[in-house]
C-alpha cells in the first residue's frame, strides 16, 4: 500500500468521523466521544458551535418559578386584667388542749372518724397521750400515713376528697384534693366538746375556713387540651398531681410564664406547673410578654389553621377561634434536592427535598 494511499485513508477517516459527531447528540461520556474518539470541545470549534451562545438563544434554560418556604402558623392570647384562678377549699379544727373523750366522732364529708382508747374498727382513731398527739393521729388517719393498728385502726383508707397539712399542737389544718366548689359543702362537725372546726362546711367561709373557687372559669384550651390556672397545684399540699394545672403566681405576667412553661414542658414540673404535664404535640410557647402568650404550631403550612384555641378565663381573650391571625400558615412548595429555578430577582436552591411543610428553599439576589 502506498504513503498517499494510506494518508488519503486517514484523513477520509477523520472527515467520516467529524460527520458523524456533528450528527450525534452531545452526552456525558467524561469529555470525549467514547465511539470515535474526537472531545466534544473539538467538535464544537469545528462546527462552529458556541455553548454560552446556545443558552443565551434559549436552547439551554433555568425554569422560571419563585418558590416559598413553609411558615407555620401562630395565635396570640393577650390578657387586660385579672383572670380567676381556681382555688383548694380549706378549713381548721381547733383543740382546747384537752385530749377528746372516747367515743366521741369527727366527721369530714361522708366520712366519719371515732377517737378511741382502744381501736375497734375501721376508722377508728387513738386518743394518744395528749390533746396533740390525738391530732397528729387525726392527721394520720385522713391521709391514712403513719402507724396503721396504732395511730388509727388497720383498713382505714385514705380520705378521698380531703388531706390533712399543716399540724400543731392545737390545730390541723386540711385541704380539699382538688380545687374548685365541689368539697365547699361537705359537713365538718364533731361532736367532742373540746373539739372545734371553723365551719360547719368544709368550704363555709367563717374564719379560716375557705371555699375553693370552681376552676370552670380558668382554663386555655389549646386543641382540646385543657391548661387550668390554680392559687396553689394539688400536689403542694401532699394531694395527687392533677396534670395540665398552670400556677397563677400571683399576676398574669406570671401566670403566662408559667402556661409557655407548662405548653413546652420547661423548667419546673411541680412548682410552675404540674407534675405530669407533657410536652404539647401541637403547638409550641412563642414569644412572651406580661400581658401576651403568642403559641406557634409545630407543622408549618395552613394545617395549622385547624388547631383551635380557646379560653373562659376572666378578661383574657385569643385573636381568634383557631391559629392564623397572629401570623398566618403558608405551604411550602415542593422540590427535589438541588432543584435549581430562578425569577427576575433571584436564584434559588433547594437544599433538601421540600415538603409542603419544609423550609428548605435558599435563595441568591441576581446582580
């Protein structure tokens, strides 16, 4: 074969292989033509190809779209004055310092307890030695503590709607379990004469007897959730936790402290809120003032239209029947990850795959 032949050959083979490559569409195969060869940069010279004038014409192009994040949407409760917490009734009964004679009854509510020298039956209660050891075994007795077969009779159960506090030598002082004007009409009596109650009733107002005030007007119900502001929390006088209570503290600055604390289960159960009081699945406690409690929802988007909000306190009021007006819920709009669109102002990124309830959008201002 000869030098012209095999030159003819070599340049009718490049001249096939250009012709080919003008006909074939440009694909990722790591810069080069893995069938002939010929790099997609050379190609392009040689047809005359200008990428950066391509998209200018349009034949390359960024969807146009202007995408938003997500906000969730949020309620505000503003108080203008005094709210009424709810209240433990409470009452005393008094010694003369002389112990009780045997067989001689005190009486709180149905429940009826005798003072014994020797015990015979349920609810019976030793004398003891003193006018006040027959007072701390009362106090015993009612909250069914202590010595059971010796401070009072074994089987005596622990009294359902009262416990028994603060103790002295002539005084016992006890509180109703739960707050509100259920317990104000129990009967508090006895019959010992050197025995003597505030009272005739449990909540009856005369002296240090106090009616407990009904919790019915005391309450911010957050999507059903019932949060019921009390003077005190059951459980600080010994009484069983009832959860969800908000400790008023004295002001409605305080009290809204306390509800943000008791919405997001902060600092402390049992002093600000009450024991067994969890975490709110709806909502969370937002910005905070003496006079306002703002919550947001924890899902953004106008699903957060649905939560209901609600309160019968005392001149406190929400900006509206469910979440929104405070600010208002926006879906997000939905993107894959590394999504690329752009408007007249901006570029923007999708960071993660985006929901109607995500914010994962960044944006860039175009210079």
């Amino acid at each position: 074969m000869s030098k012209k032949y095999r030159k003819r050959s070599t340049f009718q083979t490049w001249l096939e292989a250009q012709t080919l490559a003008a006909s074939m569409p440009i694909v990722d195969t790591g810069g080069y033509f893995s069938a002939v060869g010929i790099s997609v940069e050379a190609s392009l010279q040689e047809t005359g190809l200008v990428l950066g004038d391509s998209i200018a014409q349009g034949a390359l192009s960024l969807p146009r779209a202007t995408p938003v994040n997500a906000i969730a949407a949020a309620g505000k409760l503003t108080s203008s004055g005094v709210l009424v917490p709810g209240s433990h009734a409470e009452t005393i009964i008094t010694s003369d310092t002389t112990a009780p004679v045997d067989g001689k009854i005190v009486t709180i509510g149905t429940t009826v307890y005798r003072y014994k020298t020797v015990l015979a039956q349920a609810y019976d209660v030793a004398i003891g030695a003193s006018a006040a050891a027959a007072l701390d075994n009362l106090k015993a007795a009612i909250n069914a503590t202590g010595t059971p077969g010796t401070e009072y009779f074994a089987g005596t159960l622990v009294h359902p709607d009262w416990i028994a506090t603060d103790n002295a030598d002539t005084t016992q002082k006890i509180v109703a379990r739960a707050p509100g004007v259920g317990v104000n009409a129990d009967p508090t009596t006895t019959d010992d004469t050197h025995l003597s109650w505030e009272d005739t009733t449990g909540g009856g107002g005369t002296g240090s007897s106090v009616a407990g005030v009904t919790t019915a007007a005391s309450h911010v119900v957050i999507n059903g959730r019932i949060y019921s502001f009390v003077t005190a929390l059951s459980e600080t006088s010994g009484a069983d936790a009832i959860v969800d209570q908000v400790l008023y503290g004295g002001s409605e600055a305080v009290a809204l402290d306390n509800l943000k604390l008791a919405i997001d289960a902060g600092a402390t159960a049992g002093t600000n809120y009450s024991t067994g009081t969890v975490i709110n699945p709806d909502v969370s406690g937002g910005t905070n003032t003496n006079t306002t409690q703002i919550v947001t929802a924890k899902v953004k988007g106008v699903i957060g239209h649905d939560i209901t909000i609600t309160t019968d306190c005392a001149n406190t009021v929400w900006d509206a029947g469910i979440l929104g007006t405070e600010v208002t819920g926006v879906d997000g709009t939905v993107g894959y990850i590394d999504q690329i669109v752009v408007d007249s102002g901006y570029i923007y990124i999708c960071t993660a795959a985006n929901t109607i309830a995500d914010a994962n959008w960044k944006s860039v201002a175009i210079s």
